[in-house]
C-alpha cells in the first residue's frame, strides 16, 4: 500500500505517521510506501521498512497536488489546513489553502483517470456547524457555519461528496472534535486556549483564559483523533451510504468542567495557573461553535473516544510528559 499524507508536519500528521509507521499495516495491507506532504519539510521517520518521500510543497499553487498524488497513492490522508483564528484574520489565506487546496488535490486525483480511485480521508471540522443549535446536534442536522474556517470546510465536504458520487475519489469526511491537549507551542486556532488551560499548567507555567467558565466544547484526544483517521480509512463505500461526512465521537464538558478535571488529576495548585483574561474575538467565534453531539452514526460505524476529560489530561501526561507533572 502507498499512503500519501498532506499536513504531515502538523500535530496530528507527525501522530499518524508515528501510528503507521509503528502498525506497518493499513486497513490490513503493508504500508510499503509513505510520501509526506507539507508546506514545512516533514521528518523522515525513523524504523519504518518501506519507502518514505518527504517533500515540501504548497497544494494550493500550480501543479503541486499534481506532483503529490503522480504516484497513485492507495489512502490519501488530507489533512492540510489553515486553523480556525488564522482563517478568520487572513480571509484571502484561508481560502486558498483550505478550499483551493482542496479541490486541487482532488482535481490532480480526478485528472489522472484511467479507474484510478484512492480513498481519500478528509478531516473536516464541527465548526460547520452554526446556531441556533438543539440540545444536541444529530447527524442530519444542516451546516450553516458562521466562521470562514467552518465555511471552507463545509465547502471541502461538498466538494468530496460530489468528487465521490461522481466515483472520481472513495472519500469520508470525518468532523474532529476540538483536539485536546494537543502537545507543543500553541498555534493560532480560536480554540488553542482549551489545550493551553491544561497544557500549560501541567508543565508549570501559567495559562491565559479569554471565556467564561460556563462555555461548553465538544473534545478529543491526539490519540483518539489519530485513531479516527486510522478507522476511517477501512471504512467501506456501503458502510458509509451516500453521506460520507461522520461527526465524530467526544467528551462534552464546560471550561470549568475542564479545570476541575485538571485539579482531580494534577491537583489545586496546578489549576490555580489559570488566569482569567477575557478577548472578545475569541468569544465571539467561540459562541458560534456548537458544543455537544449526537453522533450515532459514527459510534455505529465503530468509531470510539476518551469517556470523560480526565481520561484525556492522563493521555496528555502519558504521551507527552512521560507521566511527571511539573
């Protein structure tokens, strides 16, 4: 098998390439080929027995999705995007490399013909989804996003269902949960500051708070969402139906459900490194996220996530604290 990765040196990339690389297998077929695609150089992983192509490109510009996909992956893993708060300042940004990005690939795989039809996994987001909100969103609930980022990806899912009907690509959208904790520096997502109320304090520095403890959010762990991925791309066209866009599974709590699970965890001196500093631009675009789900389909389908926040702070400490809190 030859699996193409787009966003390879993101967070979730560098996961699932650690993921594939450790499984060897994919859908129960070796990985005999890994090419890893982003707009910074990717890492070359280390142990794994196949071939791997890192390159460094932009898929958004002429002939670079092209070049990615000249090698008739068998899973193509498109990860590839402009965060949510990056989107919403740099509009122009946004829609290049979210929507145009997108459909390039897609139009690179759809170009080369001759039945050549990869599955392609899509992650997608909740934020395409916009108030007014039920209790909980079902699946068929309809995508009035109200952020550029949650309007691009709703356009990428569109555009996958089409390419997919029109049996151009094998395509599944997955809608990831916000993903806690993720791990490292934070990135300009509107949503970082779930992560960095927990992240920051766990390593003893202090974490800026911009909303009110009452917003709620709907979570996933990196290893949950890598797992995602992973379930996805074995999913088969019947298993899917004609809706190939899944909201995936989460732990649904409040800001101030998170910090309660941190001291329960780390103690009440690590939660007192929270400081409460309220941004308006954040809480607007927090306020028009939904914040808790219903989604049958994809737990049907198999899919599964973390039960409650507490589990996700222990998969943090454990992945990437190697178990000590500072």
């Amino acid at each position: 098998m030859h699996v193409l990765m787009t966003g390879a040196a993101g967070m979730i990339g560098r996961k699932l390439t650690a993921r594939l690389v450790r499984d060897g297998v994919l859908d129960g077929r070796t990985i005999e080929r890994l090419t890893l695609v982003d707009v910074v150089a990717p890492e070359t992983p280390m142990g794994f027995a196949g071939r791997v192509e890192p390159a460094t490109a932009d898929l958004s510009a002429p002939g670079e999705a092209d070049k990615a996909v000249a090698g008739r992956p068998d899973v193509i893993f498109h990860l590839a995007a402009i965060v949510s708060g990056e989107a919403e300042l740099d509009f122009e940004k946004g829609y290049r490399i979210n929507l145009d990005g997108t459909r390039a690939v897609l139009d690179a795989v759809r170009k080369i013909g001759d039945g050549y039809r990869p599955r392609l996994v899509f992650t997608s987001s909740i934020a395409v989804f916009g108030a007014p909100f039920p209790s909980a969103i079902p699946d068929e609930f309809h995508l009035t996003p109200l952020t550029s980022y949650g309007t691009q990806k709703a356009m990428c899912e569109l555009l996958l269902a089409d390419y997919t009907r029109r049996g151009f690509v094998d395509g599944v959208a997955i809608r990831l949960p916000t993903i806690s904790v993720r791990p490292g520096k934070p990135n300009r997502a509107a949503s970082g500051f779930f992560s960095g109320i927990i992240r920051e304090p766990l390593a003893g520095q202090e974490a800026v708070l911009p909303v009110d403890e009452s917003v709620r959010h709907w979570h996933a762990s990196p290893r949950a969402a890598v797992g995602f991925l992973i379930h996805a791309a074995g999913l088969t066209a019947d298993q899917l139906g004609s809706r190939i866009a899944l909201t995936m599974p989460g732990v649904c709590c409040t800001v101030g459900e998170q910090i309660a699970a941190l001291a329960r965890v780390a103690g009440d001196q690590v939660a007192a490194r929270i400081r409460r500093e309220p941004d308006a631009m954040v809480m607007r675009i927090v306020a028009g996220w939904p914040s808790r789900f219903d989604p049958r389909r994809a737990v049907a389908l198999g899919f599964k996530s973390e039960s409650a926040f507490d589990d996700i702070i222990r998969i943090h400490i454990e992945d990437e604290l190697a178990g000590t809190i500072a």
